[in-house]
C-alpha cells in the first residue's frame, strides 16, 4: 500500500512548497489537496496550494517528480446535492478532474456531496436523484478515460454503509467505487469499523484520520483534516487496516493528519501494522 499526504502541509504556501515539505517528512507519496478551474491570484502568487484544472497536467507531473514524488490521488469534492451553477465546484470540474487524472496516470477521482445546509432539505429520494443527475456525464467520462469516480463519506447520505450503497446503486456504473474516509463517518455518529466491513469490496482508497473520542459527533458533514496521530484516538485506525488486508484490499491510503510531528507519528503507527 502506498500512503500519501496531502498538498496541504502548510495552507497558505505554494503548491510547490507543499511538495518539498512531504518530501522532507520522509513521504514518497502525495494527493492533491486543493483543485480548480480556470485562474486564481492566490495560486498565482503563491499564497495558495491549489492546482489549477486547467493548467497542464504534465507540467505538474514533473513538478512532483523534481521533488521525488509519486502523485497517487487527486480531490474533487463538489457540490452534487446542489443543482449546477457557474460558482459551484460540481460536474464540469469532475470532468475537467478526470481528465487531469487521466494524464496524470491516477486511475481515480474523489469526490462526494458537498456541503449545503439547502441540501438537508431535501428527501432521501431527492438527494438521490439529484446526485444521479450531477454524475451522469462525468461517469461517461470516467468510463472512456478509464477513470474511476469514488465518492467519499462526507455527507448525509455518504456517510453510511447504506448510504453509500444507495448510491451506488442508483448511478449504476462501473466506474464508481467509494473513497473511505475513516473520519468522516465517525464524526457523523456511526462506527468506521462496520461501515468498513459492509462496503470494503467496493472502496479503492482511503483517507486515513484519527479523532479523541470526546470530539462533538452526528454531523451531516465530515470533519476537515485530523490533528492527532493515526492510532492515537477513537476511530480503530488499527481494526480498519486490519480488515483491508485480510479482504485483499489492493488500493493505496491518503493520510488526512494535519502538523508535521503527528504526520510523522502516523507514518511509524503505520509501519508498526505492516503497512509500509
């Protein structure tokens, strides 16, 4: 299993900054954190770490490589309980996100429903429908760029096995899997260890996260990255492993920790379990 970080070591420094500072902490791996379309001054001036979908993905992919390192994943979280607006990260930055990934030799692209306090208006039914809508042409996409679109726990519908499974089932292609997010769906009050075993035949990623389990829970939404070492909290870093390996899971993992010491510490907890 290969085991990233995300581009997201310091947030107001450049994408390139990000790159030298994982490889400093001993990774040969990263995830791409922050994506966009189109221009952005921040990016442009190096207060942000985000990476244009427009820009050229191989130019990208030499940046990586100049700081030795493997670009294994890359982020495309949108809004696909909303309906589509020119200001709202949904289907046509997946597309675009495919494509980037295609060139980058990534075979997949995480997404999930995003966050809207609109959206928990909505039935079950609805949510369903309308994220079916928001996927349709980037899983056609996805299906003649041999990319694969994987939907992160990250909301209401997302953060359960059953959710998960609904929906699924309700875009009915091959080219959509889950990316398991370990604390995402512990922040929404279920149990990362069961969600697991219930869905690990369709997962082909996993972002990594440890909470304290006095961290408040029964969110609609995720939680943003972890601050504490994998192996250190609540969640059962250690059972979820444990199953990944005995199910022959073949993916790579993304460590979603935040601060340099507890990156580090991860990295050991995970070399501890066999990973690396």
């Amino acid at each position: 299993m290969k085991v990233a970080c995300f581009t997201l070591i310091e947030p107001l420094r450049s994408f390139e900054y990000q790159l030298i500072k994982i490889k400093e902490l001993g990774f040969d791996c990263c995830d791409i954190a922050a994506t966009h379309d189109g221009a952005s001054l921040l990016t442009a001036y190096g207060f942000s770490p985000s990476v244009s979908l427009d820009s050229n993905p191989f130019e990208v992919k030499r940046l990586a490589e100049k700081h030795g390192l493997e670009i294994i994943s890359l982020c495309a979280h949108a809004n696909l309980l909303n309906p589509p607006a020119i200001y709202r990260y949904g289907a046509a930055q997946i597309v675009k996100a495919i494509k980037f990934a295609h060139a980058l030799g990534i075979p997949h692209v995480v997404t999930s429903e995003g966050e809207s306090e609109e959206a928990l208006k909505l039935s079950e039914k609805e949510m369903l429908s309308m994220i079916k809508f928001n996927l349709s042409e980037p899983l056609k996409v996805a299906e003649d760029f041999g990319v694969e679109i994987l939907i992160e726990p990250h909301g209401p519908l997302s953060a359960s096995a059953e959710g998960l499974q609904k929906i699924l089932d309700v875009c009915d292609s091959e080219n959509l899997a889950i990316n398991f997010d370990t604390g995402n769906v512990f922040v929404a009050g279920n149990d990362p260890v069961e969600t697991l075993k219930a869905v690990v035949d369709k997962v082909k990623h996993i972002h990594l996260k440890d909470l304290p389990p006095d961290i408040e829970r029964g969110h609609a939404y995720g939680v943003g990255m972890g601050t504490i070492p994998l192996g250190s909290g609540a969640v059962g870093i250690g059972e979820i492993i444990r199953i990944l390996m005995d199910n022959g899971y073949e993916g790579n993992a993304t460590l979603e920790v935040i601060g340099e010491d507890a990156l580090v510490a991860s990295r050991e907890y995970l070399a501890s379990l066999g990973v690396l």
